[in-house]
C-alpha cells in the first residue's frame, strides 16, 4: 500500500524514533524528528505531511508546544499524541485543549496506533481533497460557501463526478443548481467532452424534442433546415435538464428511451442513433408526489433519479452570507469598475437575517443593486431596507413563536460549534457542553448534515 502523504515521526528517544521508523517505513513514506523544534522546521519544509505522530515529553520544546507551533502552519494536519508519561500530560485536559486526532500511551499499542495514523491519513486526504475542490468550485463555477452544508455538497460532488451515475439535484430556484452540475462535469471522466445545458420549460413538444435530439428538414412547420441534437451534439460529454419538472409527457416517453438505451431518432426520420451521454437533471419541483399525481412518468422518475444532491436553501445556511457578500462585492467591483464599497457591520446583520426566497441569485443581485445605487462609500442598513423593500423594522425582531425561535437559536449554536471545529462532533458537543449523542440527535432533527 502507497500513500501520497508523508509520516513525521517525532521523539527525543532514538530507539523509539528507530522503532517508530521500523514499522510505518514499510508502509509509508516518513521523515524523523528528534526534537519539537525539529519537528516544527520540518512541516515548515513540507508540505505533504499527513500526520505528525508527536512525544511529549521531550527536552527543550515538548510536544505540546511543538503541536501548536504546527498548528500555526499547517492547521489541518491531525496529530497524534504518543507518550509514556500519561500521568504528566492526562488525556482528558490534551483532549480538550489541544484536541490532537488520537492520544496513544507508549508500550504495547502499536495496533492501535497504526490503526490511527492510518485513519488520520484517510481523514486529512479526503478533507484536503474537499478543501481544493471547494477553491476550484469557487474560483471555476462560483460556488461559495464554508459552512457544513456546503462542504458536504463539495464531498458528494467529488464522489459523484468520479462515477457515471445519473445525478438529480434537488433545491429551490437560485441556490445553483447549474453551477454544481458544471463542477460535477469538470470532476468526472467526461471533462474534456461537452456539457450541454437544457432548460425543460419550454411550451412546444416540437421545440423541445428538436433541442434534445434534432430534427430533419419539414419535420414541423418551422424546420427550414436539418438540425443537430443535444443528443448528438454532446455525445460521451454530459447533458444537464434543468426543470425536469416542466418537460411534457410525450417528450418524456422519448427521453425514456434515450436515457434506458442511448437510442433516439431526429424529428421526422426513422433512423436510430446512439449517444453515450451522461444525464444530469435538476428541479425545484416534487417530482415523486408528481409521479403519485399522474403528472411524471414514474419509469422515468426513477430512471433519473439516481444519486440526489439537495442544495441547502441560503437561509439554512446563513454563515456563509457574509462571504457570499464579500466574493460578490470583489466580483462586481472588478467586473464593472465600480469603486469599493465597505458594509456597515448592522447592515450586514440586516444582509444575514432576510430570508432570501430567491436564495443566492436574489443576494447577488442584490449585491450588485447595493453597489450601483449606494452613493456613498459604506453600504448602511437603510440602503439595504430600501433595496429589500423592508420597512424600518429589524427583521430579528419579527414575531415568531417562542418554539420557534428556540430552535432557530439552536440550530445557530450547533452551526457556530460545528464550524469552529470542523464539523468535528465529539468536539462540537464539548464547546457546547453536551452529550456527544444529543448532538447528533439535533443534528438530525434540525438538518444539519454532519461528515
């Protein structure tokens, strides 16, 4: 088994380092340190370090010292704690303060400690693999957002673009669906094919069918010329039906076909072509009760359903407005040479609390509103009350049942923890001083999606 990522082994005992450096160099790539301070230079210059397995103990900077300086590097990088002397360092008070991946007394755990550096390894890849995905969605499709919600939208578009399973991606208007099907074309094997985007909201079957598969000339009354496909035109790339909801039920038989056998015909022709093409599908609509209503063929439903991806309304996840605003803000300020605006701290609350029915759309365009008509150099909360159309009262203080707001609050507090520790739950439920399990209880019941 290979690793792309390094093992920093470190203590002051050059028989443990020679023991440590005798069982994980089989198995992986590792680079030894005799000192704290040794070690901190060596993250310094490496950046492929998956895992520092640290002594405590040690003369001049003890492990803990050298985890912080690490930490002040390389943040993500987990360490595990490996010590002889429990009694000086007690676990319970290195848990909570250093929050290290494992703590590992030294003598007859070598099992489990292989087990954990193993672990940690798998958790820092995929996490690091998460994060640069999340830089490439953003800087490459304009995806934003940090909070768990959103980080777990960027793990399932990594798994999904590495198969060629047929994806439905489920959310209200605005919260970009388009955008995580472009990300989930550019991770998949088909990234260098075509990616056409269809929109099903057309009236006319003709119209509809002739996008999708062509036609021939004098197939309807308006089909002055033959005409290629989407069907044909992206062959072996990806095909994304935007508002599937919408398609008719006669174009809906035809899709079947195309979707179970990759066979379709141009309109008004008889011949069969086959297209290799993969289906992507989004809507904002419910198309299982439309299935039980009569009004979605339920063949096709589950045809296309496969592996479903629902994007989180922006008004569930709240903590990432206040970067959605300052991406927006650079964006528009360079793309149409407006000059810098700063947001008042109040109308940044104002920004967080509305509800957005139009989701990120709706705060984008606002966004660009905000710039353009705000004369002066800080956007304030009455330019935001104006532009909202709101009234001069603060939208917190809209009456709400007191359930209601307690859960509201809560669902916060979870979030806020959540964040600050990187979805870690265990450390989550300690911030918050509450059982591991009640949390992942609220979790659930809030919909707070967890790794």
């Amino acid at each position: 088994m290979s690793c792309t990522y390094k093992v920093l082994l470190v203590d002051d005992d050059p028989r443990v380092l020679e023991m440590l450096a005798d069982i994980f160099s089989e198995q992986y790539s590792t680079l030894l340190a005799a000192s704290g301070a040794e070690s901190v230079d060596l993250v310094n210059a490496h950046d492929d370090i998956g895992v520092v397995v640290m002594d405590i103990k040690m003369a001049g900077m003890d492990g803990i010292t050298a985890a912080r300086n690490i930490r002040q590097i390389r943040p993500d990088t987990p360490i595990i704690f490996h010590t002889g002397y429990p009694g000086d360092y007690e676990e319970s008070h290195i848990d909570e303060n250093e929050k290290p991946f494992d703590y590992i007394e030294k003598g007859n755990s070598i099992g489990r400690l292989k087990r954990s550096v193993g672990n940690a390894l798998a958790s820092y890849s995929v996490g690091r693999d998460v994060r640069q995905l999340q830089q490439h969605a953003e800087a490459a499709h304009g995806i934003i957002g940090r909070s768990p919600a959103m980080m777990e939208i960027f793990r399932l578009i990594q798994r999904v673009g590495a198969s060629n399973a047929k994806v439905m991606i489920l959310g209200e208007t605005g919260t970009g669906k388009e955008l995580v099907a472009r990300a989930i074309h550019d991770q998949s094997s088909r990234s260098g094919k075509r990616i056409a985007i269809f929109n099903c909201n057309h009236k006319s079957p003709d119209l509809v069918q002739s996008e999708l598969f062509g036609h021939i000339k004098g197939a309807f009354t308006d089909a002055i010329a033959d005409r290629v496909g989407i069907f044909e035109y992206a062959d072996q790339g990806t095909l994304f039906l935007d508002e599937i909801g919408d398609l008719d039920f006669q174009t809906q038989a035809k899709l079947l076909r195309a979707v179970e056998t990759g066979e379709y015909s141009r309109l008004g022709e008889s011949e069969v072509h086959i297209s290799k093409i993969r289906v992507i599908c989004a809507t904002n609509r419910d198309l299982e009760a439309m299935t039980s209503s009569g009004h979605f063929r339920e063949d096709l439903y589950y045809r296309l359903k496969g592996i479903q991806i629902r994007l989180p309304a922006l008004r569930d996840r709240r903590e990432d407005i206040p970067l959605l605003v300052e991406r927006f803000i650079d964006r528009f300020t360079i793309e149409q040479d407006l000059p810098p605006k700063f947001v008042d701290p109040e109308a940044l609350r104002l920004l967080v609390a509305y509800d957005w029915p139009g989701n990120v759309r709706q705060l984008l365009d606002t966004v660009e509103t905000l710039l353009v008509l705000t004369e002066s150099d800080i956007i304030m909360v009455d330019d935001v009350q104006k532009c909202l159309r709101l009234g001069a009262c603060d939208p917190f203080a809209r009456p709400k049942s007191l359930t209601a707001q307690m859960k509201e609050y809560r669902r916060k507090l979870i979030i806020e923890a959540l964040c600050a520790t990187e979805n870690n739950v265990a450390e989550a439920a300690r911030m918050l001083e509450v059982d591991k399990s009640n949390l992942r209880k609220w979790c659930l019941e809030l919909k707070i999606p967890l790794r």
